[in-house]
C-alpha cells in the first residue's frame, strides 16, 4: 500500500499530467464537428469518421409547442414506424431485426425524433425506412384505436401518477404560456379529439422539407446525402392547407407566476426562472447553466452529499429530493429547482432554495466552489452534446431554426469565459424578476410563493 506522503508527493504530478492530458486532447480533437449539408432540398448532419455501427435520426419541427390540438405530436410519435404503403408494422419490425438494428421514436417541447441505430453497411435501408414513415405512413383508423390511443391513455396516467412531472409542466405554462408552456403530454383532464384523418393531415405539415432534418453519427458523409437524395427526393416542399397545421413560430416570451394543483400520489414544487437557451442561439447563457450546477442537489460523487448549494443546505431532509435543471429551447431557457418527498420537508427545504441563491447573489460562495460548478456546467454540456438522444435532436432543431449548428469547442470556451461576476449577477437577476413556482401535493403544508419570499 503506497503510504500518504508518497500520494502527497505524486498528487500535483498527477493534476499536472491531468492538466496537460487535457490540453492535449482540446488540441488534438477539434470536438463533435457536423459536416453539414443539402440533398434533395432537406438538411443533412452528420459526424465522422465512419464505424461499423451507424446512428441516424430524423428531427422534425412538431413537438408540443406546435401542434394544433393536445395529443396530435404524442400520436404522431406512436404512429412512426406502424404501417405504412409499403410495408406493415410487423414486416418493419422484423425486418429491422434481422439486421440487428433499432428503432424508437420520441417527442418534446420542440420536436419530434425517429431515431434508428444500424450496422454501418445497413445505412441505404435505414435511410428508406424514415423516408417511409415521414411520407408514406397509412394513419390506419385500427392502429389509432388499438394501439396508440392505448399508448397515450397510458402516457397520460403516468403523468398523473408522477407530482415531479406534473410540477415541471405546469411551471412551464406558468413560465411561458403557449407555445413552450404547452404540455409535453396532455393531462388526463384534456379531450382527446384525435383522428386518423386529422393526423395524417398533422404528418403532412410536420414532416415536410422545411420542417426536418437528418442527422448522422458514425456514417459515411457522402454516402448519407447520396441516399437521402435518392429517398427523400419525394417528400413535399410544404404542406397542403388543413386546420391542423403547425402552430406558427412565435417568440417565446418569460411570464411567470404561481400555481397549486392537489394531488394524492406525492408533493413537489418547482421554482423557476428564465435560464439559457440552447448553445448556438441567441438566448445562450452559460452563466444560467452555471447557477444551476451551483444550486445543484444531487451529488455527482458516490457516498458524499456534493458541493453544490442545495445538496449541502438539505442534508437535514432525509425524505427530500432536490436537483436544478436548465431546461434549454431554441429561443429560451427555464432554469427550474425541483423539490419532491413528504410535505414538511419539502416546504422547509424549499426554502433552501432561495437562501441559496440570496447567498449567491450577495457573493458569498468561495471561489473554489464555483469553479466546481463551472467545470461541472461544461461537463454536462459537452456530455449531452456527444449523447446520441440529445446531441442528434439539438444538432436537427439548430438546422430546422435556421440557428448555428453547435460544435463542441467552441461548447467549451463559453463555459471558460464564464466569471464569478457573471454568475453573482445572474443570481441577482433571477431573484429580482418573477419566479415560476408550481405546487403540486398536499396543499394544505407545501408554501405559497409569497411564503418562500418570491415575487410572481
């Protein structure tokens, strides 16, 4: 076993070696870099060098803060990749496992993703299947009633059934109103007035050109707009005039405010503000994405309760769960505390939250702890810019909004410019507007905005 002053000796060599490991890697790997281009009239991304496995996603503009009714982006995601003109449900299922790919499909605020993953010889038949499902899905009458008007009445229980979700969707209507503040799933309160004819005519508008985009990791750059050229060469320009059209793209804008819903299946509260929107656009903050991994909750370090501001202020709570996020959009942010456990503690411990951020604001964090979060803020970011699910979708909505496809260093540099100034100030500047503050649980003990000392 080495003793204590050997590791004492070794350990600035080993921040040192770590240091220049670092530099080293930002030199020599440029980062996620997109090779961005055109085939066909629809936009294409994808990221080298080729592997023998291949990812593929199409990302198209019809989340939930464009459809025209509750439900019509939930059932367009179950609908993808049920029956289509050419090809029944069950012959693309096992088709897909012969060659021994995946298939998924997903939607959020913003968009819609129909994601495959492949061997990489495998490309040309998976570049088929989506343009299949985005210009030839049947939109059967049966597939509706009998597998995803199930699927979302089941989506819609879940819902109800999690206080954590529940807390985060109303605190984005409270936040923003329309348009990002529509929920992701309707709750089991809203009518479902969905039909096949209706969706199918929501398809046409969601995945015409203008509205998607394809982006590719792992696969050959020339190969893939070779084949979306060949299949998507079909795909309407724009969609024929319906009643269930896009939504049309406003500006978001922050509102704030206060909402109670009583609930028997558990308590969370939600405090929220305006934070940073997605890297690339306008409404990037890095300092939000700062505030948040300051405030933090959950410890990123096994057996320890972490740095964070949070996590250090509830370790009394032993029936709390705290953790902030930056929820960031193509043209907003929402950074958003969430609170959830048994009422009295939840109530006390949401008090926390604005102490903390009064503590940061007045500048009384150490430096050290900072730069934790700052490193902490980059991690993340560059994390979820390499992970499939979220990198594929935020690399296709910067190419369907027309804002800057997001390369990895220059994710980095904005974090390194990041000061303890900027992030007292943005404290400030949170604590001064109008919080978003969602209550969802036993109402009678959980506190009101005006409890906790924000204005709404």
């Amino acid at each position: 076993m080495l003793s204590r002053s050997t590791i004492s000796r070794n350990a600035p060599r080993a921040l040192q070696s770590a240091a220049s490991r670092r530099a080293m890697a930002s030199a020599a790997t440029p980062g996620l870099q997109f090779d961005v281009s055109e085939s066909a009239g629809v936009k294409v991304a994808n990221t080298e060098p080729a592997g023998p496995t291949g990812t593929l996603a199409l990302v198209a503009k019809a989340g939930s803060r464009y459809q025209p009714l509750p439900g019509f982006s939930d059932a367009l995601e179950h609908f993808a990749f049920q029956s289509t003109l050419k090809r029944s449900a069950l012959r693309i299922t096992r088709e897909v496992e012969l060659l021994g790919g995946e298939f998924s499909s997903t939607h959020s605020r913003e968009n819609i993703v129909l994601q495959t993953k492949f061997l990489a010889n495998d490309l040309p038949y998976f570049v088929e299947l989506l343009a299949e499902v985005a210009s030839q899905t049947k939109f059967t009458g049966y597939e509706l009633d009998e597998v995803v008007s199930k699927l979302l009445k089941l989506r819609q229980q879940a819902l109800a059934a999690n206080p954590e979700a529940v807390a985060v969707d109303a605190a984005h209507g409270l936040a923003f109103h329309r348009g990002l503040g529509e929920s992701v799933s309707p709750s089991t309160t809203a009518p479902l007035n969905i039909s096949a004819e209706a969706l199918a005519e929501f398809a046409q508008q969601a995945y015409a050109k203008p509205n998607i985009a394809l982006v590719g990791s792992g696969v050959n750059s020339a190969e893939l707009s070779k084949w979306v050229g060949d299949f998507f060469k079909g795909l309407p320009s724009s969609g024929t005039s319906s009643q269930y059209q896009l939504k049309p793209t406003t500006a978001s804008k922050y509102y704030g405010g206060e909402q109670r819903i009583s609930s028997k299946a558990g308590n969370a509260v939600v405090i929220a503000f305006p934070g940073s929107g997605a890297a690339g656009t306008a409404a990037y903050q890095p300092a939000a994405s700062v505030v948040a991994a300051l405030l933090g909750g959950e410890s990123t370090i096994k057996w320890t309760p972490g740095f964070s501001l949070l996590s250090q202020a509830t370790q009394g709570f032993s029936q709390v769960r705290a953790s902030t996020k930056n929820y960031a959009y193509s043209d907003a942010g929402l950074l958003a505390v969430t609170l959830s456990g048994k009422a009295d503690q939840v109530a006390s411990a949401s008090k926390s939250v604005v102490d903390a951020l009064k503590k940061a604001a007045a500048g009384e964090v150490a430096s050290e702890e900072i730069k934790k979060a700052v490193a902490l803020a980059k991690f993340r970011a560059l994390e979820s810019a390499q992970t499939l699910e979220t990198g594929l979708e935020a690399t296709g909505s910067a190419l369907i909004n027309g804002s800057k496809t997001v390369q990895i260093s220059e994710v980095a540099q904005s974090f390194d410019g990041v000061t303890e100034a900027q992030v007292k100030e943005t404290a400030k500047s949170l604590l001064s507007g109008k919080a978003s503050v969602a209550t969802v649980g036993d109402l009678f003990q959980l506190p009101y905005a005006e409890d906790l000392g924000l204005a709404v």
